[in-house]
C-alpha cells in the first residue's frame, strides 16, 4: 500500500514538505511550528494503535518501532546520527512509526523531540511515518537557519523515491546529511550573535581546536564538560561556554594555566562591551 500511495503521490502532487518553525502558540515557545490547513486536510490518523513513549538513552540515536531497518542498516543510520551529535552539537533523532495515535505528523515530532530532549539547543528529527505516510522533519536551533527549504525539498524528493523502493536506509542519511550544512565551532543556542558575526568567529576558529557554545540560563561547569566531551573526546580542545542570562564566561579543555584569570577578565566586558569583544580577547590569549 505504501509503494502505492507514493507512486500516486509522485506521479500526481508535488512532494509535501514540512519543517519546524517556531511560530505556533500551542507548542513550546521557542521551537514552534505551523502546518497549513490545506496539509492538515490531507493528514488522516488512526487512534487504534498506541506507540512507547520515547526515552533517551546514551548512544541511540534510532527509535525503529515501525521495523523499517535490518541491523546493518540501523547501525549504519545511528552511527551517522551519532556523528551529527558530537561534531555539530545537533540532537538527533530519527523515529519510524506505524502509529500517529491520533496526531498530525508535525505534532507527532513535535512531541518525540521534546520526550527525547530539551528545549534550548539545536535539534534534527526525522520522522517516518507508516500510518498516514506523510513524513516530517522537525528542526531546532541551527537547523533551522542553515538548512533552507530548497535544500530540503531536493532531500525529500528523492527520500521518497527511496522509501518507494523500501530503501529506508539511504532515505534516512540523505535527509539527515542536511545537518551538515550547520556551521561548527560555533553554537549559538542563545542567539546573542548576529549572523556577520558568527561567520567571522567560524573563520575566525577554523583548525584551532576551539569551540564556542552560547546557552540561556543553562550555565555551569558540569554542561561546559559535557560539551566538551562531544566536540573533543581526545581531550585536545576547548570549549568556551557563554551564558546570555548571567554574562557568566567559562571554559573547559585544554587551556593555559591562568585561564581563570583571562576569563574573569573577558567577564568584566559583557556588560559595557560585546560578546565579540570579550571572545576576541579571550581567544588571542589561549593557545591550543
């Protein structure tokens, strides 16, 4: 039935896609998303069926609970995803399902997000859905601004030929390869960089083994440590963490021995300077 339904879908609508945007007020407000009313008409569901609440659990990435994917295909998707979550900080996910339990797709990845992870960070989830078969890709953060809908449109296009052809594995690493076009080294989850400015500390950081992470109201050594553990596993980088909320400037890494004072330094300048100009000072002083 599903090859069926996509041949008619291909041969006679233009591909329907969705992404998260963050303008609908009953969701969260600062992840939120709209689905026209045109698309609503489209999304039947079926409340017969009930799918496991999703729970987080270190290393997996993959929550197959339609059985889409053999082993070496699930593996091969998690590993990527798992990629994607150490060197671009992004939270990913992709969930299969058989059931929408009576939610539009949007709603359905909308809340699998919020039971994988928190509010606050940059976020991918694909969602493959067996019930309805309109499939969704929820995104957070730097997802949403570096993944154009163009770009995303491309992907789904030829997912969807691929899952046609049960070929879940390369419809999935195909739309989740779109992560990359999200910068490194620079994660503002707060928003306090215009976009001149992140650009110029991208380049600015490029191959010194060092990161910046802005967060809002999140700060502490304990999150900068984490942080640091996925960006630099071998323990040879630096992460500098700003939280937008206190102005507070931390580090965790690699880092010279009067770092504490070279950050207490660029923390006195948050409030009568600029961000960029207490990084800028803190950069040139630390050597990776």
């Amino acid at each position: 039935m599903r090859n069926i339904f996509f041949i008619f879908i291909i041969a006679v609508f233009s591909v329907f896609i969705y992404s998260c945007s963050e303008q609908v007020p009953e969701m969260n407000n600062s992840d939120d998303f709209s689905v026209s009313d045109e698309n609503k008409e489209t999304e039947t569901v079926t409340e017969n069926k009930t799918s496991p609440e999703l729970e987080h659990a270190e290393g997996v990435y993959v929550y197959d609970n339609a059985n889409l994917l053999n082993k070496e295909d699930f593996d091969e998707c998690n590993d990527y995803a798992e990629f994607l979550y150490e060197n671009y900080l992004i939270n990913t996910a992709v969930v299969t399902v058989s059931s929408l339990d009576g939610h539009t797709p949007a709603e359905f990845a909308e809340k699998s997000y919020n039971e994988l992870y928190d509010d606050g960070e940059s976020g991918l989830l694909l969602l493959i859905n067996n019930d309805t078969h309109v499939d969704f890709l929820c995104k957070k953060g730097n997802c949403v601004e570096y993944i154009s809908e163009d770009d995303e449109k491309s992907a789904f296009y030829t997912a969807t030929r691929e899952i046609v052809d049960n070929d879940y594995k390369s419809a999935v690493l195909r739309i989740m390869k779109l992560a990359e076009n999200c910068p490194q080294y620079v994660f503002d989850n707060a928003g306090i960089f215009s976009v001149d400015e992140k650009n110029e500390l991208i380049q600015f950081l490029e191959n010194k083994n060092i990161s910046v992470v802005t967060v809002k109201g999140k700060s502490g050594k304990e999150l900068c440590e984490q942080y640091r553990k996925r960006l630099y596993s071998d323990g040879k980088g630096c992460v500098i963490m700003i939280d937008s909320q206190s102005g507070e400037i931390l580090a965790d890494g690699d880092l010279p021995e009067d770092y504490d004072d070279i950050f207490a330094e660029a923390g006195n300048k948050i409030p009568s300077d600029s961000y960029m100009m207490a990084l800028m000072s803190v950069i040139d002083r630390i050597s990776v």
